[in-house]
C-alpha cells in the first residue's frame, strides 16, 4: 500500500498516537478534552495525504524546495490548527514537536508493512517529508501572526491605558515647579518629574503609534497647511523639557509652510531630537535645521557622539532596534527611529542617516512639497 493510502486508511490509529503525545504538551494540554487535543489532527493527515498525491515528480520536488519559502495556505487545516493551538497557551516550540512526533509515527507504523525498501518507497518518503513540512509550515505561520497580534493589541492597551496616570505626573511637576511652592527640594523634585513624565509620554507616543503601524498596516496621515517651523519649535520644547542638560541650537531658512499633519512631523522631529541628546559626547550641543526650497523641505538633526556603524545604520530604523550609549547601555525602546520612518513615509518623504567623526551624526529628512510655491 502506497504510504498516501496508508495515512487515509489508518488516521484513526495515527490520530491514537497524536492523542497520546498531545496529553504530554503540559500545561496547555492539562485541560483540554480529547476533541481539543485532537482538534484539526484528521484534517491534518488528509492534507498531508492529499499533498503527497499532488507532489508531482522527484525533480519537481526538488526544484519547488530551491525556489523559497513554501507558499501558505492560510485556509487549511494545519493553518487551523497552528491558531488553535496558540489559542489553547500551546508554545511554538510544542506546536513543531507536534508534528515530529506525527512523523515519527506514521513512519513507525507504516514501516512494518514494508516489504522492500525501493525507488518508490524512498520518493514516497520524500513527498510525505515535504507535505509534513507544508503542514508544520502552514501551522506556525498562523500560530506566529496570532502571536503578533495579540502582542501589538496588548501594546496599543498599555501605551492608550498609561496616558492617564502619565498626565497626572506631568501636572504634579508642573505644580511642584511653580514660583511659592514649597522649597528648593521640592523645585529640584518637580524638576525631575517633569522630564521624567516627559520622556514616558514620548516613549508611550512611539509604543502606540508602533501598535497602530503592526495591527493596522500604513499609518494615516491628515494634511493641513502647516508651517515647519513651529512644529520644530513645538519639538525643541519636548526634547528641552525631556533633556533640560542638553544644548539646542536652531536655524531655519526658506519658506517652510506646507501641507502636514502637524502632531505627527512634531512626533517626529521630538523623537530625533531626543535620540541625538540621548547619544551625544558630553557638553555637546544638538542642531536641528530646517530649510525650504523650491521643491520640497528639508530637515537636519545633527549630533556628535558615537560614530554609527555602517552595519547598524542599514537596521536603525526598523522596529526595536536599540542603539548603547557612551555606557554602553540602551536608553531607549528602539522604537523611535522606527516611528520617525513611517511617519515620514507616510507623508512622501524620505529620511537618512550619516555618521562620521568629523561631521558628526546627521539625519537628514527631505519632504516633497504638496503646494506649489507662488
């Protein structure tokens, strides 16, 4: 019997097998009835069985092996299967023993039967091989977007819920820093509030905004006519306040006026200020630039300190990247970078970074203009 036809005609002593390994994935299996742990497993072999018909030749095989990852079924069983199980507090790493397991049964009660061992028996191994892999494929992928989901809607949850309790420290500083309240201490202790309350809210901007970017794919933009140079003073006062130790210097030049959606470019702009005050030398001052020309805008942040790797500055804007400061330690989540980038590509535009001991660290924003200067 080809060994296709052996998994249809033997599922439900297959399925025993299944069964008794499930019951061992503790503690998520520790409360599932026997359906639950069975759950997508016939559908599972008949998809296996019905993928060994249709492998086609050896050579087929093979060169469908070399072309890249396997395309996905995300209607199948195992891809069931794969969100079941996460459903159920499975590990990936107990999903993938599921189907090791799987293997090695079918193949301990299909060998038995065998005869002799030929050139069809080994390609039937072959394509039972692949279409296990499909399946286990199949499975971890819906396991694994499951997985991120519920990861980003947790984040955008915690980044909405801390608003609260974060404008509440942010009016304490405010009230513990006001003329006639209380003592010196007390001004030293608002102080200190302030900046702290400051930066939390910039880190929780940057966790909501990267949840909104995960779960819900490009981020929405709202134009209106807006001028850049009062959102880079709208920035320069966030950074300031996050980074009271810090030296800002500023210039603009050119018409800067144009369509934005001005509480995001701030959100851009304060998230690169406060990265180059965090990784600048000591006593070093942080410029931002701005400058209109007759195409588009074009904004620099510039700091000295750390020179960046070339390595690191082809990953510094994707998501959870952190760069180490002079202690050699992450300041940060890795998420602002990531949040400035979408931002900015979300309005059309471009940005870059530059790094070297003599110029210092640049990163150089360019906005094609939306109006046509008159």
């Amino acid at each position: 019997m080809k060994l296709a036809q052996f998994i249809t005609a033997h599922i439900e002593e297959i399925l025993t097998d299944w069964d008794l390994f499930a019951e061992t994935l503790h503690p998520a299996a520790g409360e599932l009835s026997v359906a639950e742990l069975r759950d997508h497993g016939k559908g599972v072999l008949r998809q296996i069985a019905r993928d060994m018909e249709n492998e086609g030749s050896v050579e087929q095989q093979a060169e469908k092996a070399l072309a890249g990852p396997p395309a996905i079924d995300s209607s199948s069983a195992a891809a069931a299967h794969g969100e079941a199980r996460h459903e159920h507090g499975f590990s990936l790493l107990q999903l993938t023993a599921e189907y090791r397991a799987l293997r090695a049964s079918v193949l301990r009660l299909w060998m038995p039967r065998i005869t002799s061992f030929t050139e069809q028996r080994a390609n039937e191994l072959v394509r039972f091989n692949a279409a296990i892999d499909q399946a286990m494929a199949e499975s971890a992928c819906t396991f694994s977007e499951k997985n991120a989901q519920v990861r980003d809607t947790f984040l955008a949850i915690l980044g909405h819920d801390l608003r609260s309790p974060l404008a509440t420290m942010s009016m304490a500083g405010d009230y513990l820093t006001r003329a006639g309240v209380g003592t010196e201490a007390t001004l030293h202790t608002g102080t200190r509030v302030k900046r702290s309350a400051a930066t939390m809210v910039r880190m929780v901007g940057d966790l909501l905004e990267y949840a909104r970017c995960q779960l819900g794919g490009k981020l929405p933009i709202t134009r209106q006519l807006a001028d850049i140079q009062e959102i880079c003073l709208a920035a320069l006062s966030d950074a300031q306040a996050a980074h009271p130790d810090c030296s800002f210097e500023f210039e603009f030049s050119g018409e800067l006026c144009d369509d934005f959606d001005s509480p995001r470019m701030q959100q851009v702009f304060s998230n690169l200020l406060a990265n180059a005050a965090q990784y600048r030398a000591k006593n070093s001052a942080v410029t931002l630039r701005a400058r209109g020309e007759a195409a588009e805008i074009i904004v620099q942040v510039r700091n000295f300190g750390p020179v960046i790797p070339p390595a690191s500055r082809r990953e510094i804007f994707k998501p959870l990247v952190q760069l180490h400061g002079e202690d050699g330690l992450a300041t940060s989540l890795g998420l602002g970078l990531f949040i400035a980038h979408e931002i900015t590509l979300a309005h059309g535009g471009s940005i870059s970074v530059e790094s070297d001991a003599t110029s210092g660290t640049v990163f150089t924003l360019s906005f094609p203009r939306n109006q046509t200067l008159a």
